[in-house]
C-alpha cells in the first residue's frame, strides 16, 4: 500500500515511522522547514514500545513530488487544517486516494468531507503522548500507543481491510473499530477534559484530583461533552461517561496533555477545536455548556502561541 502522511509533527511521524519500519511504502509530505529537518537529522523514534531510526525517508514539499497513493494519513494540528485541505483535495483528485484523519475534535470531519466527498474519509484518531525534540526526533513518553480507524462509506470496505492487516506487523496498536464514530466521540470527549483542565490548571495529571474542587470541574466537562455526543446522536451509557472520567486519573502524576506541553513551550493551542469545537455544537442545539465555555475564555488566548507581555 502507498501511504502519504501529510504532516510530519510527533503524531504524523510516529505512526509514518511504525509503517515505515514494517516495510510499507510511505512518504510524507511536509513544509520546507521540516523537510530540511528530516533530510539531516532522519527520521527517530524515542519509545516505550521499540526505538527506530531511518535516513532513507521520501520527502514531498510539492503536489508535483506526489506520486501513486493509496490512502492519505492526514496528521496536521487542527489549526492547519484549512492551510492544507485544497492540497488533501487535489490529491484526492490526481490518485483517487482515501484519507485517514487522526485530528482532535470533530469539526474537521465536516469540512473533508464537503471538500472531497463522504466516500474518501475515513473514521479515525490517535491516542499518545508524543512531541518533537529539539532536533525534530518523535519522544514519545506515554506507555503505548493506539490509533483507531473505521469505516463510513461502504466503498471504504477495502481500504479499512488493508488496513487491518497491517495490525500484526506494526510496533503500535492499529484496531479497526466498526463503530468509529462513537470511539471518535469518547476520544472527543476525553481530550476536551484532559486538555482544558491541564492546560487551565497548568499542571500535570497528577494535579487533578488534588482537590476535589479541580476534579468537579474535570467531572463537569465529561458530562457536558456527553449531553454533545447525546445531541449528536451518540448515546453513551453511564457506565461509558463513568469510564471517560475515570479515565482522567489514570496517567502516570508527571503525565501531561499535548495542549498543555504546547502551552509551555509557547506555541499555538487547539482551543478552538476541542473546547470551541463544543460551543460551536452548544450554540447550534441551543444548550448551555458554563464549564467548557469558562475554560475556553481562560485558554483562549494562548490560541496562537506565547504571549508577550
């Protein structure tokens, strides 16, 4: 299978570098800044779950390099999304690829497919902690990694069955979920959490529950995301809000979300795509959403990176 990862940040050149390392044909197409990073330093992987390193990367800077391609991995920040979607979209026309996006939220699933139509996207998301050194290496410092994809479309069949084969032979794990859109709405509703409180508090996990006052509010955001989900049509058990907020106590005390390591190191933050993202769907059922609307206010503006004061 030939597979483009478009975006080459922790999250696209982990998995890239997993399919890589199994043998499959993938390149990766990257601005020019991280090209030259990756044509000297080679692409490293620093893991739990197996180190890997390789020079011999193929790099496309240009529609033009972009050759054959079965499925595009689509691994950019939320807030490039628009940058990049007419450049998913022409190469969706040149090959006739699928494209498998493993953004936060949900927003983006919309905009893709109104872009390339319902067929070409796939279901999908990233669970792990990852972030690029100094030297453009992947750090990965959660135990292990997951990365779900599913079925939309029926035409989507065959792709997803590739997909799936590749389960046995990658240091990472790839599960294929046949209700996608409600693993992609527990996910959703996780990471709404984990980021907003962490990055709010701007402290580690470890801190959450260290009142019980910080775990309220924790609690309060997995319960308004799941009235979302509800809105949406996902219907969730109790059993399956208790499991999300559980959830939230589960890491290691030093372990941290991607926003809140974004936050520190005074780059942008997906705000407007997790917590955003929840009052764009409170606002369009008319429901009110007081704690994911309060910590936006807070994180909002970190939006685009380090303040200067």
């Amino acid at each position: 299978m030939n597979i483009l990862v478009l975006g080459a940040g922790a999250l696209g050149a982990y998995l890239g570098g997993r399919l890589l390392e199994a043998g499959q044909n993938v390149s990766f197409f990257v601005r020019q800044k991280r090209a030259a990073q990756l044509s000297i330093e080679g692409l490293k992987i620093n893991s739990p779950e197996g180190n890997f390193e390789s020079r011999d990367v193929t790099i496309c800077t240009s529609l033009d390099e972009v050759g054959n391609i079965d499925l595009v991995i689509l691994a950019v920040k939320g807030y490039h999304l628009d940058q990049v979607i007419q450049q998913v979209q022409t190469i969706v026309n040149q090959t006739g690829a699928f494209v498998l996006p493993l953004l936060n939220g949900m927003e983006h699933m919309e905009k893709l497919q109104h872009a390339i139509g319902n067929e070409k996207v796939l279901g999908g998301f990233a669970s792990i902690v990852a972030t690029l050194n100094e030297h453009g290496h992947v750090e990965h410092t959660s135990g292990s990694s997951t990365f779900k994809f599913g079925k939309l479309h029926e035409q989507q069949t065959e792709i997803c069955e590739k997909l799936e084969v590749l389960q046995s032979q990658v240091k990472t794990k790839l599960v294929r979920e046949e209700n996608i859109l409600k693993s992609m709405w527990k996910k959703y509703i996780f990471i709404t959490a984990f980021s907003g409180i962490t990055s709010a508090m701007q402290l580690p996990s470890g801190f959450i529950t260290s009142s019980e006052a910080t775990f309220a509010v924790a609690k309060k955001v997995v319960l308004e995301m799941a009235m979302l989900a509800g809105r949406e049509g996902i219907i969730l058990t109790e059993k399956e809000v208790e499991t999300a907020i559980n959830t939230l106590t589960g890491f290691k005390k030093e372990a941290t979300s991607s926003m809140h390591q974004d936050m520190r190191k005074g780059l942008p933050i997906e705000v407007e795509h997790l917590q955003g993202g929840a009052l764009h769907l409170a606002a369009k059922h008319h429901v009110a959403v007081p704690v994911i609307e309060t910590l936006y206010g807070i994180l909002k503006p970190y939006e685009n990176g380090r303040l200067n004061m």
